[in-house]
C-alpha cells in the first residue's frame, strides 16, 4: 500500500437533501465538523473524525460532475441527475433511500382543465433535464423543444417562455404557489451512493466505504 494517500472525498448536496443525508452518514460511520451541517457556513470542503476522508459540499448536478472526473471518490446524487447525464465513468450501487421526490409534467392549472395529455404533439418545455424530458417525450410519440433553465422553472409558463415545466416535485407546494399542476410523472427519484469506476478498484478505503452505506441504509430500513 502507498504511504498516507490522499483522502477520500465525498461529495454531498447542498440545499434541503443535507438534513436528510446527515444522520445517514453518522450511521456509515462518517462524522463530520460541525461546520458541515451548518448551512450558513461558506466552507466547501470539511474534515471528518477520520483524516482519511472528507467531504465537499457542492450542487446536485455537480455532485456527479466531481465524481465521474475522480475528483471525488464517492457522492450522494439523485437518480435524476443520473439520468439526466448518464456517466459510464459512475458506478451507483446504493439506493440510499433518501431525497424521494418526482420528475414531473407541470403546467398552469387553466391549461390543464382544457387539454389532454394524450392530445399533445408538439411541447414547449422548461426544465433542468433537456436529455430526460426530450427522451420521455420523444417514447410518447410527442416532439420537445426544451429551453434550459438551473432554476426557477415555475416562472416560465407565466412569463411565455415556455408552456409546461419539467421539474422536481416533492410536497407539490412550488408547483401550488405558482399556480400550476401536476400533470405526468416522469420518474421516481431518490438519492444514491455513487462511486468513481477507477477509484474503487485502486483505492482500498472505497469499498469499505459502500459496504458501510449499505449498512446503514439497511438498518434504517429495518428500524
Ligand atoms: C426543488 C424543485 C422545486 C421544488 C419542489 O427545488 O426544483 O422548485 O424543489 O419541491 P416542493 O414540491 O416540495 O415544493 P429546490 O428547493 O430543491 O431548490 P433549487 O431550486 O435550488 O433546485
């Protein structure tokens, strides 16, 4: 073995899916500075108890960005940004049972009340997943034009930019709050461990690693 290598790096989400993702690390052995779980915290990077892994805080889509490139070993990322991009270089073999939530179909509630689904051939989409909502479309026979936003989708049917949003929806109180509704799910979707191909075959601290997710994530499912 290599004398002291650098350490592992896992990358976890920032925004609502940290509160759930805390306790999972406590129980895969993984305790963080306080720091960490302290929102308003501008530090990006953390120490553990264990100086052989730290964590990095940084967006959900870049979380898989920061993995597949290898600069981090390990990451939480929800299967909507796996299928969003689709990376040979990711391995996901835990389902870590959090962060459920929809990719769905959104439009203004009128609009809704006055057309079918079934009855669309042609849709103007805004949404975070260009690459999801074209193929899901593209299945049904219906052709896509997507425009790109990072956030805020729930602005573009009023505004004219688009007509229908593709989006996550969890309590469904962002869609409600900007009058519009749910009209088809796309996907379920829940955050996974997902791991550098490269890195667990050369790094001995990785598998470890997994196995102590899966653990825990069965002894939650257990409790
Ligand atoms: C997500 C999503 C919706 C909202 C849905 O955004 O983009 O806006 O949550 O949740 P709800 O159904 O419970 O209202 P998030 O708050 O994760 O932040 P983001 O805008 O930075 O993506």
């Amino acid at each position: 073995p290599s004398p002291s290598p650098s350490p592992i790096v896992i990358a976890v989400p920032k925004g609502r899916i940290l509160a759930e993702a805390l306790p999972l690390l406590a129980a895969a052995g993984v305790v963080p500075e306080p720091a960490f779980g302290d929102e308003k915290s501008r530090a990006l990077r953390f120490r553990t108890q264990d100086p052989g892994i730290e964590l990095i805080r940084v967006r959900a889509f870049d979380v898989a960005t920061f993995v597949a490139h290898g600069a981090a070993q390990l990451g939480i990322v929800g299967s909507d940004v796996l299928a969003e991009f689709d990376y040979a270089e990711l391995y996901a073999p835990v389902d870590l049972d959090i962060g459920h939530c929809r990719l769905s179909v959104a439009e203004p509630a009128d609009l809704a009340a006055s057309n079918d689904p079934r009855g669309w051939s042609h849709v103007r989409v805004a949404t975070k997943y260009p690459h999801v909502t074209a193929g899901y479309f593209a299945r049904r026979g219906v052709q896509a034009e997507c425009i790109k936003l990072n956030g805020a989708m729930e602005l573009a049917p009023t505004l004219g930019l688009a007509t229908r949003i593709v989006d996550l929806v969890s309590s469904g109180r962002t869609l409600q709050e900007n009058g519009l509704v749910e009209v088809e799910r796309i996907m379920q979707v829940s955050a996974r461990l997902v791991v550098n191909r490269a890195a667990m075959k050369t790094r001995a601290h990785v598998f470890p690693l997994v196995e102590a997710f899966r653990a825990a994530v069965d002894r939650a499912r257990a409790a």
